[in-house]
C-alpha cells in the first residue's frame, strides 16, 4: 500500500460551504449574543463534509486477492494510523468492500429471485483466511448465468432503434426499416340510416332515424414490413374510434422501405441472423 493513501483518498476540497456573499443576515440587534462557529451554517444548510475518492482504496483491495487477510491489514495498519482522524477515517471504509466476519464464507443456497449473500465485492475465506472476490462463488456464479440465460428467454431482442431509423428482425432476419409520418386524414361526411329498436324486446319494431358520420376517406399507406395497408386515422370521427386507434397506432408512422443488414453490420451491432 501506498504511505500517502490517506492523502490520496481524502485528496479532493471538501464539498458544502455559502456561497454567496459573507455577510450579516440578519440585523445587528436581533444576532444572538453568543453562538458557536458552525451554528450559522449548520441552520442555513451549508455545512462542509469530507469528500473522499474511495477508488484507490478499492483497486489496492481487489488486486491483494488470493493474499491471507492478517497480512493485507497489517500492511494497511502500518501506513493507516489510528491516532490521525483522517487515516482512521480511511480505515474505517475497508468494511465497505471486505466481508470479514459472518455467513461462514460461502453463499449458501440461492435461488433466482434471492439476493446476494452480502453486498462487500470481497470477503475473507473463514477456512483459510485468504481473500477472495465474492463473484467467484461458484453459488453466485450459477445463479448469475441463470438470471442471464432467463433474462435471454424472456425479452429476445427483436429491434433496435437507430436515430430515424429502425433495426427489426423479420423472420429470423435482420433489416433496416424507414419510416415516414402518416399523413393527416381528411374525413367526409355522411347522412345514413340507423335503425333503432321502439322497446329492450327481441321482437319490438324498430324506428329510422337519420345521423350524420364522418367517415375516413384517405387512402391507407402501404406498411413494407407487415404487409398491410395502415389507417391514417380511425374509420369513424368519434371519441371511441380515436382511443382505439391510437391505442392501435401510437407512433404514427409506416414503414416505407427496409434493407437487410451486412455482415459488418450485425458485427458493430453485436446481433446475428437466426440461421447464421
């Protein structure tokens, strides 16, 4: 370890302070006769606090894997001191990264949904006293491919979305697909003839009535990849009509051309074709 960790971990200004403009906030008369120095900042939020970079400490540890515990700490001891409130401030983060006691060294019997054993990336081996990384416990291992391999089955990737454009597996093949905007549809209205029932009997005569719909009348837009031609807007122009069809149709947009991907490219996007 270095001899200077202590100034290298606690290297940065320390964080807090006023900053703005020094000064009397309150009138003369109406200051108290007799405070202490921090009070005022400890009221007004702006106390300073030790701002520590913890990533020297953190690398040191990780790269004393597989060395016995008892001679790590004693090479921290010696260049750590207990009496500098400073050191002893560093030293006393090494339980943030080390599991030293508890659990009995091994992770036990986890299931998927079970959380890690502890959370400190490294822990002392009660057996033999060497320090280890917890990921390496051939416990936590088996459940982190499980949790990948489920996570694989569970969401497959089927498209990526790059800038305008999109990226979409079609049958096992990856595309590029354009889009473009529908455009704005145009209704026209209609006089039909809607028969409605006198009475909730099965057998009641019905009455005509006359009513006005507005029905669509763009032409819809020809979607490359599904095949089928997509709405500009609902058939009809009502309340019910337009929920569902943005439902339906939340982007807005079709599919104007695609282009199957080259072998550089499934390369730089780190994807494959099923058949590949």
């Amino acid at each position: 370890m270095r001899h200077d960790m202590s100034q290298v971990l606690v290297e940065r200004p320390r964080y807090g302070g006023i900053w703005t403009r020094k000064g009397r906030a309150v009138p003369f008369d109406q200051l108290p006769s007799k405070q202490g120095m921090q009070r005022p900042y400890l009221e007004r939020g702006a106390y300073k606090d030790l701002n520590e970079n913890l990533r020297p400490l953190r690398r040191f540890l990780e790269r004393q894997v597989g060395r016995l515990w008892n001679d790590v700490y004693s090479e921290i001891a010696r260049n750590l001191r207990v009496t500098s409130t400073v050191q002893q401030h560093v030293r006393d983060h090494v339980p943030n990264f080390v599991r030293i006691k508890g659990h009995g060294g091994r992770a036990g019997r986890l299931g998927v949904g079970d959380p890690w054993p502890w959370y400190e990336p490294l822990y002392v081996d009660p057996v033999d006293g060497i320090l280890k990384r917890t990921g390496d416990l051939p416990e936590i291992r088996a459940v982190r491919r499980l949790r990948k391999e489920m996570h694989r089955r569970r969401r497959p990737l089927e498209s990526i979305d790059v800038g305008d454009r999109q990226l979409r597996k079609i049958e096992g093949i990856w595309y590029e697909v354009t889009f473009a905007d529908l455009p704005q549809p145009e209704y026209r209205a209609y006089l039909i003839l809607e028969e409605i029932p006198r009475s909730i009997y099965f057998d009641s005569e019905v009455r005509l009535i006359e009513r006005v719909v507005r029905r669509l009348v763009t032409p819809g837009c020809f979607d490359v990849v599904t095949g089928e031609a997509v709405l500009a807007g609902p058939v009809t122009d009502d309340e019910p009509s337009r929920k569902r069809y943005l439902a339906d149709n939340p982007p807005r947009r079709y599919a104007i051309a695609k282009r199957q991907l080259s072998a550089r490219e499934l390369r730089h996007h780190r994807i494959s074709n099923d058949c590949d």
